[in-house]
C-alpha cells in the first residue's frame, strides 16, 4: 500500500485522497484535544498519551518495518527536538490559560505560519483568492480566541503569559508540519517513517510525567490517565498520521489549512457532547473558518 500511495502522490487521486485525510485528521485533533481538557494535569496526560503511544508503535517500529538509515534516524531525532519543544508549549500555555482560549490561539497561528514556510522551502504557492481563505480561517480562529478571553476571569498576568506560550505553540505547529513533510517525502515506504516516528517522538513525556506524578500523584485517577491516554494515542495515530500522510500526497499548505478546520469540529464536540454554550457569534465564526477551508481547496 504504501508503494501505492508513493505513486499517485501529485495527481489528482492524490489531491483527493490527501483533502479526505486532512479532514479526518482535523476531527481526530479534535477529539485529541479534548481528552487533555479539564479532568486531568496537562502534563500527566501527555505523558500518558505518549507512554502508550510508545507501547503501540515499538512492536510495528521494531519487528515489523525497516530500520531507518542513518540519515532518517537524523531526521527522526530532529522530529523529537521539534515535536518536544511543541508539547513543552502546550502544556505550559494550558498550565496558565483556559483551553478554550489556547487551543484557538495554537491552531490560528499555525496554517498561517505554514503557508509562508512552505513558500519558502517547498516552493509552494498559493493564489490570491487562497490567501483570503487563509485569512478567513485564521482570522475566525483567532477571533474565537479572542471571545473565549472575554469571558475568562482568570489572573491577567497569567492569561498573557499563556497566550504567549500559545503564540509559540502556533509557530511550532508551522515548524512541526513543514519539517515532517520533509521527513515524510524522504522515506521510500511512508509507513515505516510513521511507525517510527511515533516511537521515538514519545519517548521523551513519559519521563517528564512520571517524575511530576512522583510529586503531585494523579488527581483524577490514574486509571482514568491512563484509559483516556491509551485513546489519546489511538487518535494520534489517525490525527497526526493522517496530516503527515495528507502533506505526502499533497500540498503542506492545504493540508495545513484543511487540518485546522479541527476548530470547528473541537467546538462543535464542546456544543453537542460536552454541553458547553455556544451562541450566534460563535457559530458565526464556525461559519467562517469552514468558509475559509473551502476557499483554500476551491481556490487553487
């Protein structure tokens, strides 16, 4: 299969193919997201995520695919730099800050910051009327956050601090999308950059998460931490994978912009399974970051 995907990537079953992968991505980032809310420390949930995301993919990383060459175990070893220094942000932004102002705040800053490192680095160019559906889908992102924070009462210092983690988590998420795609399009056999990727980038929350348990315990539960973990991973494979897969067969750019439609579907998870309110501007601006997603697709 994976020869298969290699071979109509660039064509027009590949374009199609990447779109649907980008947005099961984008609702499985949703659901990814969600999990880490509320019950449990940032911090442990990760590293529970991570820990079985390590047990999943050492056995299909170890005996079932090739061993990556010394030049994709430096690629890997790069993805684990990057992708760490992603996490760190995160938590740390929902260390300080509701999730529900963060997370807008990650997704909104990435595809803008993606399309511009693509442009860059991959020689990928998006037309006039694309780039309106970027500002569509970043500015409606970016305006959810900003409604989120009108409500917040929280310490202000904090809250600013947060929101800067979360500005960096943005610029991250630019930087983790443009270097995977690279590392990705390096490997002859996609799947086995996957399997490997998810083995080694999880090997470094684990630690960071038990010695925080060591001192804090886990309020919540450790058998919810580690059932909600065990899920988490699960999603990750699809939601991460998928993304990765997408920018393979495709443009980094649409896929990114695609993915971060993710903001609809985490608030639409809010409204109908977790209870939260939702109101005319919201859904307002819903309507305009999946408006900015269509221009982007239709617009090239």
């Amino acid at each position: 299969m994976g020869e298969w995907l290699v071979s109509i990537a660039g064509t027009p079953e590949g374009a199609r193919l990447a779109t649907a992968l980008a947005l099961v991505s984008a609702l499985a980032h949703a659901i990814f997201g969600a999990l880490q809310k509320g019950r449990h420390d940032p911090w442990l949930m990760r590293g529970s995520i991570d820990f079985w995301l390590v047990c999943f993919s050492a056995p299909v990383a170890l005996f079932l695919v090739p061993w990556p060459t010394g030049t994709g175990l430096l690629i890997l070893l790069g993805a684990l730099v990057v992708h760490f220094g992603y996490k760190l942000t995160v938590a740390l932004a929902y260390d300080r800050a509701a999730y529900t102002v963060v997370y807008p705040v990650i997704r909104g800053t990435g595809p803008l910051v993606t399309v511009l490192a693509a442009s860059v680095f991959f020689s990928e160019h998006f037309t006039a009327v694309q780039w309106l559906g970027v500002g569509c889908l970043s500015g409606g992102i970016l305006l959810l956050a900003a409604r989120n924070l009108s409500e917040e009462k929280v310490d202000g210092r904090a809250l600013r601090i947060g929101l800067a983690w979360a500005a960096l988590g943005g610029v991250l998420v630019a930087l983790y999308t443009t270097y995977d795609a690279f590392g990705i399009r390096q490997a002859a056999n996609p799947f086995t950059f996957l399997a490997w990727f998810f083995f080694i980038t999880a090997l470094d929350f684990p630690v960071i998460a038990y010695l925080r348990y060591r001192r804090t315990g886990a309020p919540g539960g450790v058998g919810s931490l580690l059932r909600r973990g065990a899920a988490g991973a699960l999603i990750a494979w699809v939601s991460f994978g998928g993304v990765m897969m997408a920018t393979r067969l495709d443009k980094i750019g649409e896929a990114a912009v695609l993915r971060e439609t993710s903001t609809v579907f985490a608030a639409l998870i809010g409204w109908f399974i977790l209870g939260e309110k939702v109101g005319p501007r919201r859904l307002g601006l819903m309507c305009l970051i999946a408006l900015g997603a269509v221009i982007v697709e239709l617009g090239g």
